[in-house]
C-alpha cells in the first residue's frame, strides 16, 4: 500500500477544515488597518504613519506554559487563549506601547478541528479585549514528536510608541506612588509549583472544591483566564503622567517590579493594602511553602503596577477603576539599590 501523509499522522484535510471554523473568530478581531483576509503567507497590516511623529515598534513573545496541562486534564480549551494574549500584550504596554497586531503558533500531537477552533476562540477574545488584530498564525501537526491530545500555545505582538512617549526607570523619582492592578488568580505563572503541590503531592482533584467552603471546582480556580490589563494602561498612559509600568509575571513582585527601578531606589510595597486571592494561601499551606518562596514565584494578587508621580496618585487610581480594574495604592519608591521590598505581612523580605 503506498504510503500517504495521512498514514505518517499529518491530516491535511482536518487542517482545511480547522481553517475554515476559525475564520470568523479571526475576523472578528480585525482593525481597520488590516490588508487582506485570513490564508496568505503573511499578515498584512498598514501602519498608520500619520499618528505618530517618531513612531518606535515594541514586540512581545511568549507562552502560556504548563497552564496548558491543566487546560488538557479539565478538557476546557477555550480561555487559555486569553492568557496567551494577556502574557503578550500587557509586556507591550510596560514600554508605553499600543498592541497593534498578534500571531499565534499553535502545535499539536493531532490536528482535532473542534480542538483548535477552541483554542483560537480564546486567544480571538484576548485580541477583541486587548483591542488588538490577529492577522495571522500558524498550526502544526507534530505526530511522534508529540502525543495525541498534546499542544502547545505560543503568541508574538506587536505595538507602537512614540519615542518620547516610552517609560521605564529613567522616569522613575524618590516619592512616586505604586499602584497595584489585581488580578483574581495566577494568571498564567506559578503552575509548575501549583500543580506539583496540589495535584501530585495532594491529589487534589480538579473536579473538586477549590478550598473549603469554594463553590467553584479547583479546575475553574486553576483555569481563571488572565485579566488583559492592556487597555487600562493605555488609558491611563493618555490620562495621567506614568513613570513605569512593571507586568507581574514569573518571579513576582521581586524579580519583576525590580525591572523598572534605578539602581539608587527601592520599591517598598505594603502587602497588607490588598487582599490576596484565597489559592495563593492554599497552595502554600498545602504545600508547606515559605513566604519569601511563593512572593518569588507566584503575582500574590497584584497581576500589574503602575508607577506614578504623587501627585497623580489618586487620579490614577480613578482612570483604573473607571475601566473596571480593581487597583490600590500598594507602596512607594524610595532610596535604596534597586530592590523590592515587601513590608506589612507574612511577606515581608
């Protein structure tokens, strides 16, 4: 019998039509700058030249990491999309950058249309709320080299600033506020250390409730898609003086609010102004994790921060919560070396 790309695992028919059920989700998240549709070797996007004076392009690229595993134990594909977009375009906007356009890669172990179209319906919802285009992407069918059932989700953005317009610890003074953005639950961070302290160690069951007295399962909890903080900022970036804004990401507050200091301030964070998310406790009781341990590896309920002259404080915080996000003053700079300092609680470091 002669041997077909279909006997070797790859269904190119499956892809044609994982094409064809994506379309619409595409389109929908389509700008007015966008050339052209869906199926051409690259995506097409006119740069608005007249907006901008010293326009300077800004690009993002990540994962979504072994979140994805608990996407695939639940069987709920259809929000980590959303994380996806969120890792991608709220790195964007620390630079002071509007996301323009994204791209996805998604490589599975088989292509299952109705797999996919979940899969790009949450990274589509992520673009519609980042206000953002997906012009384009990638699927690929990895037989042998991944099982079936396996994948793996990864975006590049990009966006535009003006050359004066960037922000980053040069702006950054003695005195400036730090507002703290929160976010419900891990985002797409931690999930390596979730999983082994809750799942393998545990044997917690995702079906089951989060913690005690959760009417919610512990597989909503760990599926929580990321807050998009990337419109808000962009609204505050146009509403009030920014010095810096710090995604909160792996490494926490620490290894993350310390990129946007002077090597002469510290970050002094009062961790009592915000109450932590009910999972970060639990993963650490079950877990018999340190404090300093989980303030390294997990956001504590602070997803983004603003940093912002004092004077600007209390109109910041306005701006944020008129857009729908939960934000606190959290802390101040102050002379120092470069470090954040976690002061008020448990987490004191």
């Amino acid at each position: 019998m002669a041997e077909t790309y279909a006997s070797a695992g790859v269904d190119i028919a499956a892809g044609e039509e994982a094409v064809r059920r994506i379309t619409e989700k595409v389109r929908s998240t389509l700008r007015p700058e966008v050339i052209g549709d869906i199926g051409g070797f690259g995506g097409l996007f006119s740069f608005a030249q007249h907006r901008y004076r010293r326009p300077v392009l800004v690009s993002s690229t990540d994962g979504v990491g072994t979140k994805a595993l608990v996407a695939k134990a639940v069987g709920r594909f259809d929000t980590i999309g959303v994380d996806l977009v969120a890792m991608c375009v709220d790195d964007l906007v620390c630079q002071g950058a509007e996301p323009l356009f994204f791209l996805d890669y998604i490589a599975v172990g088989h292509l299952d249309p109705d797999h996919i179209a979940d899969l790009v319906e949450g990274v589509a919802e992520g673009c519609r709320q980042a206000g953002c285009a997906l012009v384009g992407g990638e699927m690929a069918e990895h037989p042998g080299a991944m099982e079936p059932g396996d994948f793996d989700l990864v975006g590049f953005a990009v966006g535009v600033v003006e050359r004066d317009r960037i922000i980053g610890a040069e702006r950054v003074s003695r005195g400036d506020v730090l507002i703290g953005l929160e976010s419900p639950g891990l985002r797409s961070n931690g999930y390596s250390l979730a999983r082994r302290v809750l799942l393998d160690n545990a044997g917690r069951s995702l079906d089951g409730p989060a913690f005690d007295g959760a009417h919610h399962s512990l597989g909503d909890e760990l599926l929580t898609p990321s807050v998009i903080y990337a419109p808000a900022i962009m609204e505050l970036l146009h509403n009030v003086e920014v010095s810096a804004v710090a995604h909160i990401t792996g490494g926490g507050l620490p290894g993350n609010l310390n990129r946007v200091l002077p090597d002469d301030l510290d970050a002094v964070v009062d961790t009592t102004t915000w109450e932590t998310p009910r999972i970060f406790g639990e993963i650490q009781r079950v877990g018999g994790i340190e404090a300093a341990e989980m303030a390294k590896v997990f956001n504590l309920g602070v997803g983004m921060v603003a940093v912002v002259p004092s004077d600007e404080a209390y109109r910041a915080l306005d701006v944020l919560r008129a857009r729908g996000v939960r934000a606190n003053r959290i802390g101040v700079v102050d002379k120092g070396d470069g470090r954040v300092r976690l002061t008020g609680g448990e987490f004191d470091a």
